[in-house]
C-alpha cells in the first residue's frame, strides 16, 4: 500500500469528507472576437465606394429639399448638395430649371435595379427581357451596363451624382430638354459638376452609353474615381444575380473608370 492510499483509508476511518477528483482537463477554444462592423465608413474606403452602407445614416449624407427634386426624397453628399444649389440659382437666374430625378443610390437599392433587369422583370429601355434575350451571363450583364450599373461599381453610391430632369437622350436633343443641356454644357463645370457618360468613341471607347442626364461632382467624386483604380477588384464584386460576369467583362476598367477624361 503505497502513502496516498494509507491516508485515504485514514480519512475514511475517520469519517472525513474525500475531496472531489479534479476536473480532466479540457482544450477550450478561446471565443471568437466580435466582428466589427463599420456603419460610418470613411472616405474613401472600399465600403464607401461599393455603396454597403445606409447614407441615411451617415453624417456627411443630407436631404435634399422637394423644390429641387421630382418628389421622391433623395440624399446626397453635403459637398454635393451646396454646389448643386449654387449651381440651380445660377440656372434659375437664367430661366433653366434643373430637377433631380436620381441622386444616392447605395449598393441594396442598386441590386433591386440590376437584379430586376437580370431576371426579365424589368424591360431594357423598355423593350427586351434581358434573361430570354441574353442567357449568356457576360452578354446580359453588358446590356445591361449600357445604362445601369453593377451593384458595387455604381457612382451612384458615393453622393457625388445626380440624374436631372429626364433620364432618355431624346428629351435633350430638342426644345426644353436642349435649353438645359446647352446650359448644362456651358456652366456646370463651373461649380464642379461634369459629364461623366459623353457620346463613346476615341476618347471613351468603353462603359456606359451617352446619359445627357447624368452629372457628376468632380472635387470629391475624383478622389473616388483615383481609390475605385486602386482598390476595386472585378473577382471582389458579388452579392447578386449575375455577379460572376463581372470578371469575364472587366467591370472596373471598362466601366467604372470608362468615363469622360474630363472627369478624371
């Protein structure tokens, strides 16, 4: 009998409580850290510019008031949003009327948009099902990339641009429509605002199709533009029916940085 046991048996004998064994030890895996989750993201960032975030929500988004807009409440950047307005008096001074139909747009209510377009239930310029017309997935993402974005890629999402007044280039090609283009044309640059879709061609070979509608703020939207050439990646884009025609297409190159050099 060894001596651990000769004074078991003695406390035994004695009517002493035996101390329970301890515990085997075990391999507890430490707990995972919380995963952080950036609402506010900064600009620029990757969140930022792929629009996975709710401008409502972020500090430098404000409301745009209903005497510049078709009625439906839009938000935009508040660089954005001021020169917009000194831009609209300056219009209005000279009997122009600017009215925005679109401005921020973030990357849950771009994928309602292209999602729509890929399923056929919503017409490409309103004539062609895109899912019945193009089955092959690069084919259907570019047509509908001649006039809407892939979630993630689109300016939209920054706060930087704005639709104006109509959204077909028909409306500006004559009569009112070709008053606010002209004036467009000849004043918007001087409060920061730039043609980011012009007629395709030597200049601008690829992207979007011409939209004489769309307007962008340069001062912050370049410094966007420079982060989007850096960071944005086409095997990175997803999230949403037809993502994985982003890399076949080039997404980024051709059309996110397929703009008007003016606008770079």
């Amino acid at each position: 009998m060894n001596f651990l046991s000769t004074i078991l048996l003695l406390l035994l004998a004695c009517g002493a409580p035996v101390p329970p064994a301890p515990p085997a030890a075990t391999s507890v895996a430490p707990a995972a850290p919380p995963i952080s989750v950036d609402s506010i993201p900064a600009i620029p960032s990757y969140a930022y510019i792929t629009g996975k975030f709710d401008p409502a929500e972020h500090p430098d988004f404000v409301p745009v008031a209903d005497r510049y807009t078709d009625g439906d409440p839009y938000l935009l950047h508040r660089d954005t949003y001021a020169a917009f307005e000194r831009m609209y008096a300056a219009a209005d001074a000279d009997g122009v009327k600017l009215v925005i139909v679109s401005a921020t747009r973030n990357f849950a209510r771009q994928k309602q948009i292209w999602e729509a377009k890929w399923r056929g239930e919503r017409l490409l310029e309103g004539t062609e099902k895109a899912d019945e017309v193009y089955p092959d997935p690069a084919d259907r993402a570019r047509a509908i990339l001649r006039y809407s974005s892939m979630p993630g890629t689109s300016r939209h999402h920054w706060g930087t641009d704005i639709d104006l007044n109509a959204l077909t280039n028909d409306y500006f090609e004559a009569g009112e429509g070709k008053k606010i283009y002209n004036w467009l044309t000849t004043h918007a640059a001087d409060y920061g605002f730039c043609q980011p879709y012009t007629p395709k061609g030597d200049a601008r070979p690829t992207g979007y199709e011409e939209e004489h509608w769309h307007w962008s703020y340069v001062p912050l939207a370049k410094q966007l533009t420079d982060y989007a050439a850096t960071e944005l990646r086409d095997d990175a884009i997803s999230g949403f029916d037809g993502a994985q025609a982003a890399p076949q297409i080039q997404v980024v190159q051709n059309y996110v940085l397929g703009i008007n050099t003016s606008c770079r």
